[in-house]
C-alpha cells in the first residue's frame, strides 16, 4: 500500500447507483478503490437532468467541506463525468491546491451540456438551442476547468479522442471495470434465446429490436432487460423481463446465450467513444456479445468475448440489422465458438476485474501525486 494514498482522504463525486450506467459503475467503482485510502467521502450526485442549481451548490460545498475537514489537508478528489450530468462536473471546478482527477465516460467531453439543469432539461427547445450553438463554448469551458488534470478514459479510442481534443492534459486509459458475478452456466449450454440489456435511452438501438426480431429464425427467443424497457412495445416473439437486480440479473443473463449491443450515434452534436456499461455486464457472466462496430466496440473482438458486425459507413438501420441478424444466427447455434467466445469473456472479466482495474487507478494516483508533492515542496 502506497503512503502517497493511505494516508489520503478520497472525495469522490458521481451519480447515485441506479441513476444510469454511470452510478451502477461508480458504485462499484468506488468499493474497489476504497481500501486504498485512508478515508472516502462520497458526494452522490442525480442523473442527467436531474439535479438543480441548488443541488449543485449543496455539491460544490459538500466537497469543499470534505476537502477543508481532512486531517493535514491530504485529499484527492475524482469525479465521474457524464455527457448530462451537471453535478459532478461542477462540484470540481474552481478547485485549486487539490489533486483532481476525472473519468470521462463520454469522451472527448466529459460534460457536453454544462447547463443541463432539471429546469434547462425540461425543456427540449430551450436545452438544444442553449447547447448546441455555443459548442465551442462548452468545448472551451472544459479545456480551462480539466484541461491540465489527470483524465481517464475506459476506451483506447476514447482516450485518443481526449488527447486530440485537449493536448495538455495528462489522458490515462484504464478499461471499464468488469464487476463480481458468480460464475455462470457457459454460454452453450444455456437456452437457445438472445438478450439486450441496458439502460433505455438515445444511441441504445432498442428500437431495432422488432426489425432484429423478424429477420431472426422463430426458435430463437429474445429476451429484453434492463431500466426502461418496461416501457417498451411490446412486439410478437420479444419477452419484455423490465428492470432486473441482484438474482433476477443472474437469472437473465443465464437464460441467454448472448447479448446483443446495437448502439448507434448517441447524439448529433458530434462522435463520442463511451464504453459501453451493458458489454461489462456481458463479461461478467461470460457472455459472448454481437455489437456493431460504434464508437468503443471497434475495440471489440473475439479475443475479448465479442463478435463485431461490421457494416459500410452510413448503412440504414434495416442493413445493420441484418448483419446482426445473420451474426446472431451464426453464433447462437455454433457451440464451439460459444464456448470459445465464452472462455474469453471469462479471460477479460478477470483482466478487468474490480481489484485490477482500483490497482491500476491507484499506480496512476500514485504518480499524479508524487508529482504534486514535487510541486508544492
């Protein structure tokens, strides 16, 4: 155990579980990384367009308490900043004299709507034509508040997008951590259905799944979990399991043999890289993934427990579905390359478990803070 961390109180910033994938990552995030300090205050922040001005005051003075109460004023403070998520990336500007660090869960931004307040966010002509003419502005704003700050992101590509983006500042990739989940059944030997997983919202592609479902043979069940699919429509031959937790997402995950991922451009503002939450939870039941090539999934393979369709740049949404359609089909029914898929999921959920992926946060703390100890001594 380094000095440089256990004598060291952690603050750290980010949704509250459950509001969206970014608070299911941080708190297991942040249950890995604890043990390495000697303190963690924790200051949970709401979703996207869900926190107000005042909240974002209670926050910033949250922190600023945090900081001043710690014995010999050693702190670090790291944040998790999202595409909407106000809270967490105004909690840490204006922070001086502090180690501050970020993960960037939408990179190259981590925050591409800097006024997204629940009032700004209850109005959608109000909230696009405030954001999306001063891009540059909130390009800007970010470049002066973490320009020169520790980022890290959970994708290569993310974290080449960052680095383009802001050349000063100091990008270290770290994969997304993959939780702790009983070993599962292998994947061929589980029911012959699919699944989609994941929290509803833009850029998802659960609308493509009564296109999927139609292409697909009608032995094969598909299944559909996940916060927000409750409010789906239904469609003939897809099970709609709604939201599911603790057993339920054991149970879910075991009834199929693999996850399909058809995320699509989030927004129009411009490409963004985020690492996608539902392929970690596919990995840690070993479960082979079929994706399209987006954003992040390019990283994707085979090795890592996927299978990448990938399509010509600008197909419609009937051409991508096909090509999961046929990529499904393909797989469900083909046991050894399920097992073999399966095995290296199984590899990478133990490459990116959460005790690794907190030792690799805690080496690039370690050097961010030797260095500031550089500075101000």
């Amino acid at each position: 155990m380094s000095p440089l961390l256990n004598d060291r109180r952690l603050i750290f910033v980010g949704p509250a579980e459950g509001q969206t994938a970014v608070g299911d990552y941080s708190e297991h995030f942040v249950g890995a990384v604890r043990p390495f300090f000697r303190d963690v205050v924790e200051v949970r922040t709401a979703g996207p367009g869900g926190d107000g001005v005042a909240d974002i005051r209670r926050y910033r003075k949250a922190v600023a308490d945090a900081v001043r109460s710690s014995p010999g004023g050693k702190v670090l403070v790291h944040a998790e900043l999202a595409a909407g998520g106000v809270g967490p990336f105004w909690s840490i500007v204006g922070l001086a004299g502090v180690p501050v660090t970020a993960t960037v869960h939408d990179p190259p931004q981590g925050t591409w709507w800097p006024a997204r307040t629940r009032f700004v966010a209850g109005h959608r002509v109000l909230m696009h034509g405030l954001h999306y003419p001063l891009r540059p502005v909130s390009r800007a704003l970010e470049g002066a508040v973490n320009g020169r700050r520790m980022l890290f992101a959970l994708s290569e590509i993310g974290s080449r997008s960052i680095t383009i983006t802001y050349p000063r500042t100091n990008v270290v990739y770290i994969p997304h951590l993959v939780k702790s989940r009983p070993d599962a059944t292998p994947a061929e030997k589980r029911p012959r259905a699919v699944g989609f997983f994941g929290h509803v919202y833009r850029g998802k592609g659960f609308e493509q799944i009564e296109r999927i479902r139609r292409l697909l043979p009608d032995d094969i069940a598909v299944r559909v979990a996940g916060r927000g699919t409750e409010n789906l429509t239904p469609a003939p031959g897809v099970e709609i399991v709604g939201p599911v937790d603790g057993p339920d997402e054991d149970a879910f995950f075991e009834s199929v043999r693999a996850i399909v991922i058809p995320y699509n451009k989030r927004h129009w503002y411009a490409e963004t890289y985020p690492a996608s939450g539902a392929v970690a939870h596919a990995m840690s039941y070993r479960t082979p993934v079929v994706c399209t090539a987006y954003g992040a999934l390019t990283e994707l393979s085979e090795e890592t427990g996927a299978v990448v369709t990938r399509t010509e740049t600008g197909a419609t949404p009937a051409e991508v579905a096909t090509a999961l359609a046929e990529a499904i089909t393909a797989l469900v029914d083909d046991e050894s390359r399920l097992a073999a898929i399966g095995a290296s999921a199984d590899r990478t959920r133990h490459a990116r478990s959460p005790k690794r992926i907190a030792e690799s946060f805690a080496a690039a703390w370690e050097h961010l803070l030797a260095a500031h100890a550089r500075r101000v001594g």
